[in-house]
C-alpha cells in the first residue's frame, strides 16, 4: 500500500500557483491582517500560520569546523480562544555525550490592534523555559504574553546542532498554513537522502553555488641559533559547490483527524532528511545511512545494543531452574516470556536501546523497552532457540518512510521456527506470543541476525480477534427490559479488554459499564481467565434496563441487539485521505433471544441481511426468526484486514452505511 499518492496537475497548480516573491519578515505586522476575524478559507480555524520560513545552512566554523545553522521564523494569527494553545512553542535538543545541540529564541512579539493602532508585547526572560525531556534531551519552551482573539504572535529561535543532522520540516499542521518555506545549504562534502511525504507537495528548486572556505592557522617555528621563537601565521583556502535546495508551498490545508488513523503525522506534507555519506578532500568515503542493512549493522554495533544480547552471566542460574523439564519450543518461550515479565518492569521509556543494561536492569528489576526485550532475546538464544531482536516504530512515532537510524524508537523479540517468526515483547502485562502491545502495531518492523543481515517483518496481525456475544433478554409489558450476558473475547480484545480493567475496581468498572450501555443496571457480574492470559477473556453479568425501548400507540419498540448496536458511521467523508488503520482484523458475533411479553406478538422485524465486500474484506450477516413467544437474532460483523487503503474507502463507506441502517432498524411488537 502506498503512503503518497499521486494528485491531479490541476490541483497541484492550485498550490503553488500563488506562490511568488512576496516578501515575508518579522516586525512586518499589519493591520489588515490584525483586522481580519476569521481564516478566508476555514472559518473555523481556531489559528493559522501566517508565515513560517526556515533555513538550515551547513557551514565552517573555525573552532568547531562544520555545524549545522537552523534559523526559523515563524507568524501565527489567533482567531478564537481554542487556538490558545499555540501562543506555546517547544523546540527540542539533544543533550548528551554523542549529540549536543543549542536553542536559543529571538525576537518574540505578540501584536494587538487597541484603538486603531498596533501595539507591542515584548517576550520577558520569566517566559522562556529550559525543560529536561529526558536523559537525551531537553527541549526549550515560550509562552508569548498579552495574547487575545486576534492577535498575532511572531518568533525566531535558532538551533546549532552537528553538521550531520537537518530537522524535519512541516509544511502542514493541525490549522492552515498559508506559506511556508524551508531552504537547506549543503556543502558537497555531505549526501543527504531526502524524502518527501503527505498528500500535497511543496514545489521544489535546486541551484549551485560556488563558495570557499578560508581556514586560519598558527605555528610556533625557532629558527634555531640565537633567533627568538616566533609564531608563523597561514591561511589555506578551500573552493567548494554548495547545494542550495528551497522547498515552498501555499495555502497548505489543515490536517484534520479523521476515524480510525494511527497517527496523523504519516501524512502530513513534509520534507525529511537522512545523512548518506560524507567525503572530505584527500580522505576516504565514509558511508552513514544508505540501506536498511548499513542502518541495522551500525546499530547492532552500538554497545547498548549488540554486546548486551551476549551478557548472560547474570541469568544463567535462575534460567536452569525454571527451564528445568521444560522440553518443547513453546514451553521454553512462555516460560521465559512470563520470566522477564515478572522479574523486570518497563519503566516508561522507550528506545530500541539499553538504557540502563540488561545486567542492572535485571537486578533492579526495572529497565526501558531495550533493557527489557533484549535480555528477553538474549535469554531465548540461551534457552536454545533462533532468536533475534526486532527494530520497530512505534504508532506515535510514525512509519519509517527511508533507511535511517532516527526511525525506530523500539525493539521487540522474534524467535524463527518452521512455521514462521514468533514475535515476543516482555513490556506488557498481558501480551502473549504474537499478540504484542496495540503501541507496536505499524506496519514493518526489522529483524537483525547475529551476522548482519536483515530483513522486514510484517508487524501487523492477520487473524481476526474475536469478541462473541450472548444475550437472553425479556421485555415485560411496561418496556422494562431484564436479561443476561456472556461476552468473550479472544487476542487483541482480551488483551484490550483486560487492560481496560487492570487498575480499577470492579465497582468503577460496572459504574463505567452501565454509563456506557443506555445507564443499565449489571449484577451478578462474574470474569473468567481475567489472568488466565493465553486463554478467552470471560465476562457475564445480568443486567436491567428501563429506557431500552419506547412505547408508542400500545406497541413498543426495540432495538433487538440493545446497546451493542452500532449507531453510527464512523465513515463520513466524501473523500478520505488517509488509509483506514482498525488496528487488527477483528470477528463481532451476537446471538441473542428476546422473550416476547406475554399479550404482545410481533408487528414488523427487520429482513435478513447478507454483505460482502470485494476482495474478502469483510462480511456481514444480519438473520432474525421467530420461535413460538421469542426471537432469535444471530447478527456477524467482520474486518479481514488491520489497513484499508483509500482505493476501497467508498466500498467501506457503504458497508458501514448499509451495516448501521440494518443494526437500527426496530422490532415492533403489538398487543394481542
């Protein structure tokens, strides 16, 4: 499935067709632009970035030799108290013994129209933050003053950073942006692949530039004899091309979440770069970022990474004992699985990584997703078995569009058999072999083997997770609705539905399960396997309603799956931008009986219901039958696919239509 689709020229050149010299520079603020109340092609933007134009320059400094300058600045219009938020701006760094990188803001305003005439806030010292993110990195924060509806807020902030590293620019962002420019200056000793994403571009130019370098240097020289040391001063000049590459666009439309995305940011407009390789003069090629397989052998050379899969001296006993009789792969697995889960806790930080080492973390019982699902690795390559680690990217962290090292953040297990990879993550309490933390599910992950090579896996589950669902219901003559239910579920909705329940009390639960269903009444409630975690997950509970169904002219009407019914389409967009991401395939089963009141006989049911969409991706079965004084009602809903690409959005949408509209059609039922 591909992530960029091709668009129209016609819409293309609806873009970037007013894109022109204009000039755009801070302390420039107008009052027309002041004046204005809302945004002329949403309305209903809370805020919009006027302008936002950065450079990224790499150039010689004689004490540090090549840095990268990044310069922004950036305007941004507020139109209503929702768009507040964006008077805040955070600028992250890193901060430590590889990378360090400084932030520094400048020229920070808030502007007001008071009396006809434009007034000034300046930005005070007391509203600029330094902030600690983590053991890496920091990020520095404004908050702009005097801000109100209508005003505009402008500022620069500049970053130093290493000469290997260009940030990502945005061309979209959750409110309009109606220009936005970013220009990198590339000396021709660094190669940067550069990658483009999102649904609408930027348009592009390239030109090259001549320049030099002139680098001073000094030297002591005793010309021997009786002649005073002196210091000899030179200067050598260096002739190089510099790449100069602008990216502009226009009237870039807001992102706007739509149902079922991962993360909205895998399809925001931007540019990414990714250093490839650097070549100074008279000194050999240096190769960084040019394939998958350069990305994985350099972090497999990490010390956090691949010496911490070889450290076993700290397991070893306590692996003997509890892989005692243990003869089969798969007790061996889940053994050591439960193991690591139970002896080790995931602190909450990512990274693909060890942060602690698998050594300490084992011993202080705590540790990141590295520390963890490394020594998970580590232990099953003990046990015997074909285990490797698995770089991912998590759903928050985006799909990884190039090879690079920057686009993973995480790291899970996989132990190859005959019948394919086991996948395997110690982090989460109630993940079990192939069922891995929702946080992990995004497309392709990164298996490394001890000698280097490497190869996608896919991430993403092909068995649907079942959630089946039985009702035996009654309704007296007064509407009042008495029955019991049986819901079990299996895979991702047991892990899902144990989560949900994990860290609080069975009262908050039922408080939260009745507000969520029509304000039921549940007792009797029951759970089966709650820990049982490789077996379904059982709840039953028995429950009264007295607003589930309406009575009107004698006849009562009724909802015949009851608050199990979908009411509405999630699916509402002409046209939808963005794959459909369900996060699993999944099976919805309700059978369910309705005793009919005694004096009443059934008016009208809904007619049986057959759908299916091309290409088996999904199904669904509406039946209802009479039998004697009840009703019989078997209704199946199933999603064969976790994604579903936009090509097969509009047969989605009518499936869901259609689905909705059948699941709301009532039971009337008529006194005798």
């Amino acid at each position: 499935m591909k992530l960029i689709k091709p668009f129209c020229i016609s819409i293309l050149l609806l873009l970037i067709s007013n894109v022109n010299a204009q000039e755009f520079k801070l302390g420039k603020v107008s009052i027309a632009e002041l004046q204005e109340k809302a945004h002329p092609k949403d309305t209903a933007a809370a805020a919009a970035i006027l302008y936002k134009k950065g450079s990224s320059r790499i150039e010689y400094n004689q004490n540090d030799g090549f840095v990268t300058v990044t310069d922004v600045e950036t305007r941004i219009k507020i139109y209503k108290k929702e768009g507040y938020s964006w008077v805040t701006h955070k600028v992250w760094y890193y901060n430590n013994s590889n990378i360090s990188e400084k932030v520094s803001f400048s020229d920070a305003i808030t502007y007001n129209l008071v009396d006809g005439k434009i007034e000034k806030t300046k930005l005070k010292s007391e509203g600029i933050f330094d902030e600690v993110r983590n053991k890496f990195s920091g990020q520095k924060k404004i908050t702009m003053p005097n801000v109100k509806e209508g005003s505009i807020v402008e500022f620069k902030y500049t970053i130093r950073s290493p000469a290997r590293m260009i940030r990502e620019w945005d061309f979209q962002t959750s409110i309009p942006v109606n220009y936005s420019e970013f220009v990198t200056f590339v000396p021709e000793y660094y190669t940067f692949n550069s990658r483009q994403k999102g649904y609408v571009f930027p348009k592009m130019t390239v030109e090259k530039n001549n320049k030099s370098i002139i680098i001073s240097s000094k030297e002591r020289v005793n010309s021997g004899g009786f002649t005073a040391t002196r210091t000899e001063f030179s200067q050598d000049k260096f002739d190089y091309i510099e790449t100069k590459t602008t990216y502009v666009g226009e009237n870039f439309p807001a992102m706007k979440d739509e149902a079922f995305v991962n993360n909205i940011d895998n399809y925001t407009s931007s540019i990414q770069h990714e250093l490839s390789m650097v070549k100074f003069p008279n000194e050999p090629l240096k190769p960084f970022s040019t394939d998958w397989n350069s990305v994985v052998k350099t972090i497999y050379d990490y010390e956090t990474f691949g010496p911490e899969l070889n450290r076993t001296g700290y397991f070893e006993d306590d692996l003997k004992v509890i892989l005692a009789n243990k003869n089969s792969d798969e007790e061996k697995i889940m053994t050591i699985l439960n193991h690591v889960k139970s002896s080790v806790k995931w602190n909450g930080y990512y990274g693909y990584d060890c942060d602690n080492g698998v050594r300490k973390s084992y011993k202080e019982k705590s540790g990141n997703i590295g520390d963890i699902n490394l020594m998970l690795t580590a232990m099953l390559r003990y046990a015997g078995l074909t285990a490797n680690p698995v770089l991912v990217s998590t759903r928050s962290n985006g799909i990884p569009l190039f090879p690079n090292r920057t686009a993973f953040n995480y790291v899970i297990a996989a132990v190859e058999t005959p019948n394919g990879n086991i996948l395997l993550d110690a982090t989460d309490k109630f993940s079990t072999p192939n069922i891995l933390p929702l946080r992990t599910l995004n497309w392709q992950g990164r298996l490394i083997r001890k000698d280097g090579t490497s190869e996608d896996v896919d991430l993403m589950p092909r068995k649907p997770s079942g959630d089946n669902v039985f009702i035996n219901y009654t309704i007296d003559n007064e509407g009042k609705v008495t029955g019991k239910t049986r819901r079990q579920c299996t895979d991702y909705n047991a892990m899902i539905t144990r989560d949900n329940i994990s860290g609080l009390k069975e009262e908050e639960y039922l408080e939260k399960l009745e507000n969520e269903n029509n304000k039921i009444e549940i007792s009797e409630y029951s759970r089966t396997n709650e820990k049982e975690i490789l077996l379904p997950i059982v709840e039953t509970y028995s429950f009264t309603g007295n607003n589930l169904c309406e009575q009107i002219g004698g006849k009562i009407y009724i909802n015949p799956m009851l608050f199990f019914t979908n009411e509405k389409n999630p699916f509402k967009q002409e046209v939808r931008e963005y794959p459909v991401d369900f996060g699993f395939p999944f099976a919805d089963k309700y059978n369910i009986t309705i005793q009919i009141p005694e004096g009443f006989s059934v008016e009208s049911l809904p007619a049986p219901a057959v759908m299916t969409m091309e290409d088996n991706l999904g199904t669904f079965k509406y039946n209802i039958a009479v039998s004697g004084n009840s009703l019989q009602l078997v209704v199946a809903h199933q999603i064969n696919e976790a994604i579903v690409g936009t090509d097969k959005y509009e047969m989605l949408k009518e499936y869901y239509k259609a689905m909705i509209a059948k699941e709301t059609e009532k039971i009337v039922l008529k006194r005798i």
